[in-house]
C-alpha cells in the first residue's frame, strides 16, 4: 500500500522526497521507500532514465488510430469506460489504457485535468513504459506485471511527482498474454487501498469481457474446461459436449500430453486399482470415441488429433510466466475435485499447490481473499495467514477472526491425534 492508514500524505511526500533526491545523489535506497519503489528506482537508474523531462509521444493521431482499431483492448473499452465513469468524470483524476509496451491509447477524464496532464504529456500516443520515463504506475505495472500503486515522490520523474497513480495489467483471458493495463491517475485521494483494488477489479472484469467476445476460430481446435467440475465440458467442431466423469478424466490426460499415451501408461495413469485390465480400457475409449467421433481420438498411442486449449494448462502457463493475477482469472477450483484417478490427482494437486504458493509469495490482499473465500479455500490456513498479514490492520478483523478459528480447529485436531487410544 503507498501510504499507511492514518498518515498524513503531506508528511510522507516531504519524506519521499528527501529519499528520492538522496538516491539521486548517492544511487542508494534509503528509508522509508517501499521494495517495489526501491525496485524500480534501480531499473529506471540502469535504463538511464533521466528524472526530469517528459515522456517522448511516439504516435500521431492517424498511428494512434490504427493502433486503436487494431488492439484487442479495443472490444473491452465500452465496458472499461462504464466501470470508470465515476473516475474520468468526476473533474480529478483520469483514466488511462495503455498497450504492453507501455504508449498510451485512451486518456480520458475532465479537460481540464487532462490539460494538466498534458504538460507531462501523458496524452494518447506517448510512452510511459518504465523503462522510458522511470517508476510510474502503468509502465511498473507492466514491467512488475501485477497491480501497482505510485504515490507522488515514488514517481522517479521529478514533473510527475505530484500526481498519484494505479493501474493494474490486462492478459489475453486465452494465452495469457500481456495486452497492457489500466491505469487511474490524480491526487493524494488515489493513494487510498481502495482505488487499486478498484483497478485491479476493472482490469479483470476487462479480461472477462474479452473471453466473452473472443470469436470462435476453425482453427483455433477444441476448448476442454475441467477446472472445478467433475465432468469436463468439450466444444469441438462447433459442439459442446458434457464428458463422464471417467471421459473427463481421459481428455485432461491426452490435453496434457499431447504427444500421447500407449495402453499401459493411460492404464497407470487411470485407474488405482492395478487389477484392471486392458480390456476395461479399450471398451472405454471405445465408447469415448463413439462421443467424441473418430477423427478426434487417435491410438498407437491414444492421443487427440486437434489442439486442446485446456483451463488448467492456461493457468499453468501463466503461473510460468509470473501473470499470477490472470491466472486467477481462469482458475475455476481444483481440477476434476472428485477424481480419484492417479495422475488426475496429481496435476490436481500440483497445480493448486503452485497457484496457492504463487499467492502467498505475491502477497496481493485481493488475489488471497478470492483463494481464501472460495470453497476450495476456506480451510486453508497458510492462505488465511498471508492475507491477514497482507491487509492493513483496520481491514484486518474479519480474517483475523477466521484465522484464529482455523487455528483452533487445527490445535484440537492435532491433540486428538496424539491422544493414546
């Protein structure tokens, strides 16, 4: 968080200030800087960045509007303009999109805020990519690719400094992607918990608004959804098809080795017990393949013979890439939950093992309640921990008192363990 409840942002500017002109002067990061700031002071200094001037408007106007045509962010702004309404209009702050390099597309807001804003010339077509203009709030979330919160002096540009700012990323709700991010700018009155939450909430509901409106593509293969379901959903071939529970299970694990599996090893990864016979399993997938029709399901080995876009392998791609707020986004619960099937279980369990883990190392108060208020999630005590030790302490009461509960029940459950029978 930028300022702490309770401080005075006079104060803690005049503080920021002095740490931000002995950085200049010494190179070094001094007290009461945040690690994130601290972070991007040292990017900004190695990328030469000088602290005074103004970003370089890279875009004229016809540039600016083919890039906006062009831009998957495009489809989601009538929604982004909706949820931020109240912020481009209320005469103090501006609402800003920007692309994954960083340029501005959409700045919008009161005129003469944008006038204001202008003599910086954060304007439509300039770019503020950290590595440009140094720490400031949609370029760090960028570069960082998580929501960021810059209050005044954290700014490494010394014309920017009286301003404040948050944004939040925005990832192809498909591949993960990096398209950009939103940002919301103005006075001390952003440095509020409140207004990155709130961009953050924007940025993912722009995400969700682009899965809704992504056009089904011939090419694009089949989508298995298998995140907190039991039975699989398939949309191949224009149909959407509900799997078994033991087809479901078949079809994640050819979506995730698409390179196949013969007899034996699907035989290992299916069933626990090992008295199964083959026989059991080719009159499975022979009735999958009676569902699902010929051309999809191949064998010598088993395989699928069209791309699989799976749920639980975007997730896994995102995490790999650090996106852990998109993957969120796609995490519907853990995979196939009552799949007692061996290899089920373990991509069950290493994948929720490496979001939650993902989670707690972020320390986003808003990305550990949506973990911890979840079904899946409202026993997990090392979760309940990191998010009580995330919140501010005037919003800390309600996890607190979950906490000590789940804390409780698991003393208790301990005792009763050693009680001698």
């Amino acid at each position: 968080m930028a300022l702490d409840a309770g401080a005075d942002p006079a104060e803690r500017c005049g503080q920021l200030l002095r740490a931000h002109e002995q950085f200049m002067a010494a190179g070094r990061v001094v007290r009461p800087v945040r690690p994130l700031v601290a972070a991007s002071w040292q990017r900004s200094a190695r990328a030469r960045v000088s602290p005074d001037g103004a970003a370089c408007v890279e875009l004229g106007e016809e540039e600016i509007a083919a890039c906006r045509d062009a831009h998957p962010l495009a489809r989601a702004m009538p929604l982004i303009r909706e949820l931020t309404g109240a912020y481009a209009g209320d005469g103090e702050h501006l609402v800003a999109v920007c692309d994954a390099m960083g340029r501005l597309l959409w700045v919008e807001g009161d005129r003469r805020t944008r006038n204001a804003a202008g003599r910086m010339n954060f304007v439509p077509g300039a770019r503020w990519a950290e590595s440009a203009v140094g720490t400031n709030a949609p370029g760090t979330a960028l570069a960082e690719d998580r929501p960021v919160q810059v209050f005044t002096a954290e700014h490494f540009r010394r014309p920017v400094q009286r301003w404040t700012c948050a944004a939040a990323p925005v990832h192809d709700p498909r591949t993960g992607r990096l398209l950009g991010a939103v940002d919301v700018t103005g006075g001390d009155g952003l440095a509020h918990p409140h207004s990155l939450g709130f961009v953050q909430a924007v940025a993912r509901a722009a995400e969700a608004e682009l899965a809704l409106l992504a056009p089904p593509s011939e090419h694009e293969g089949a989508r298995l959804t298998a995140l907190g379901r039991d039975e699989a959903l398939l949309v191949a071939d224009g149909r959407e098809l509900r799997l078994s529970p033991r087809h479901s299970e078949v079809l994640v694990l050819l979506a995730h080795r698409p390179e196949g599996l013969d007899g034996d090893e699907l035989l290992v990864a299916l069933y626990e017990d090992e008295d199964v016979r083959p026989v059991t399993l080719r009159a499975e997938l022979s009735r999958l393949r009676s569902v699902l029709g010929p051309a999809l399901l191949a064998s010598r080995p088993y395989r699928l013979t069209a791309r699989v876009d799976a749920d639980f392998d975007t997730v896994a791609r995102r995490l790999g890439s650090g996106a852990v707020a998109a993957a969120m986004t796609v995490y519907g619960g853990p995979l196939l939950p009552g799949s007692q099937a061996p290899e089920v279980a373990r991509l069950r369990r290493r994948l929720a093992d490496q979001l939650r883990a993902a989670l707690i190392a972020r320390a986003d108060p808003g990305l550990l309640a949506d973990w911890a208020y979840s079904p899946w999630g409202e026993e997990d005590l090392p979760v309940w921990q990191a998010l009580t030790d995330a919140l501010a302490p005037p919003q800390q009461a309600a996890a607190r008192a979950r906490l000590a509960e789940l804390t409780s029940h698991q003393a208790l459950a301990t005792s009763m363990q050693r009680r001698p029978a």
